[in-house]
C-alpha cells in the first residue's frame, strides 16, 4: 500500500487515502497523486448494489454464443446526491463516477407499493451500501477521460462457452489517471442516497424492490489511460497513452 506522495495508490491505498483525506481535510491535499486501480467486471444478472453500480459489466447469452461487455460510468447530480449543492458541485464541470470500492449489507424488509389509490405490503431487500468512487469532469470541451472514451460503451463479441469463461475470469477495468483538486469542499466529499430500485430478476418471474441507503465518497480526478483486461492478462481494448 501507497505510504508517501510519490507512490502509486492502488485500489485499496487510494480507498486508504481517501479516507485518511475526510478524517483530517487540513491534511496535505491529495491533489497530484497517481494512481491505477483495478475494477472487476460483474456478472450482471445479479440484483446487488454492487452490480447495479459497477462501472464494469459483463452479460453471456448462451443461446446466441455472445458475450456483452458493458462499461457505464454515472453521473453526480443532485438527484442521487444529498450533499451536491451545499459541496459547491454545482460550479463544478458536470461529473461522471466510477466506483471502485465498497460493501453491501442486504436484508429482508417490507415495501409499501402503490398503484393509484390502492396500496399494497410486498417483500423486499434492504440495502445499505457504502461506496467510494473517482469524480472525473465531462462534459463539452472539457472532459478528464481519454481521448474516444464515452461514459457508456458496449461490444457484443462472439465466442464459445469455454473461450468465455476464460475471458470473465478476472476480467479488471483497469484506470490510470491522477487526483486532482477543484475547488469543492472538501476536497474528499461525501453524501447520501436514498431511495428505492425496482428490477426484475432473472431466476424468478417477478421484480425486487429494493429500497437503498448509500453512503457514497469522492474524490476528483484525471483519467488518462483506461484498459479492459481478460483473463490470462488479454488486453481487449485500450484508451490513451499507456493503457494495457
């Protein structure tokens, strides 16, 4: 793990510094430190947090011999942040995420349903999830990601049952990139999330309501080389100078 400014942060270090950083702000500014973190791809026919949050998903259609690799960064707004605007976000460059860290406590719960003036009890999961994810502005004529990079990407790539699962196993989205500061306050910020999910699940016939509390961090940052890496270290895409 990254102990001093010249280090490179790995998944965990830059976890570490982030929250050394939201312990003590008066702290050395974390702007400038380098950093490559690596995400691991998720099925996503799970109905977690963790997937429905993942930046980096991967869906195998067995009739069809077709694996879908789907890469999706979010957007911070003041819709799924509490603290956007008291932060000074809102004169920000409008910001994508990619969370990298986090956990998930699930439970069983009770969801109050409504349907014009009738209401209903339903079963449902309780999922309180802390995250920590990059900040990383985008927006026209300013973006921080490589060059050709979107926030939402997808490629459909034919390929047998065995060939697929070597490639998912340990696929990573591996960022390079480099902390930056600008202007919010703190420089580490974060907020909650509240609210409620309705997907269907893939194993029954039915939807899961899901009512969420999330505790999400930030820091702000420059991405400039991002990579998709399969199994046996195979380098299936690659964006900027230096990417793997």
């Amino acid at each position: 793990m990254a102990t001093s400014s010249g280090d490179m942060l790995d998944t965990a270090g830059l976890r570490n510094a982030m929250e050394t950083a939201r312990e003590a702000p008066a702290a050395e500014s974390l702007a400038g430190r380098r950093f490559q973190i690596a995400i691991p791809f998720v099925d996503e026919r799970k109905r977690t947090m963790k997937v429905l949050q993942s930046p980096a998903r991967w869906r195998y259609d067995y009739s069809r011999g077709e694996l879908t690799v789907m890469i999706g960064l979010g957007q911070i707004s003041a819709e799924n942040y509490s603290g956007f605007k008291q932060q000074g976000l809102p004169n920000l460059p409008s910001l994508q995420t990619a969370f990298f860290d986090g956990s998930e406590l699930r439970g069983p719960t009770t969801v109050e349903i409504s349907k014009g003036t009738l209401k209903r009890q339903e079963v449902g999961v309780q999922s309180i999830v802390t995250n920590y994810g990059l900040a990383i502005p985008y927006a026209d004529g300013e973006t921080a990601l490589p060059p050709r990079f979107q926030p939402f990407m997808a490629y459909k790539v034919k390929m047998n049952q065995q060939a697929y699962h070597r490639l998912v196993r340990g696929m990573k989205l591996v960022l390079n990139g480099q902390l930056t500061a600008l202007g919010q306050r703190p420089e580490v910020f974060c907020g909650e999330y509240d609210g409620r999910l309705a997907a269907p699940d893939t194993h029954i016939d039915d939807t899961v309501y899901t009512l969420v509390k999330a505790r999400q961090c930030f820091a702000t940052a420059r991405v400039d080389a991002i990579s998709v890496v399969g199994g046996g270290d195979v380098v299936l895409a690659a964006w900027g100078p230096g990417a793997r």
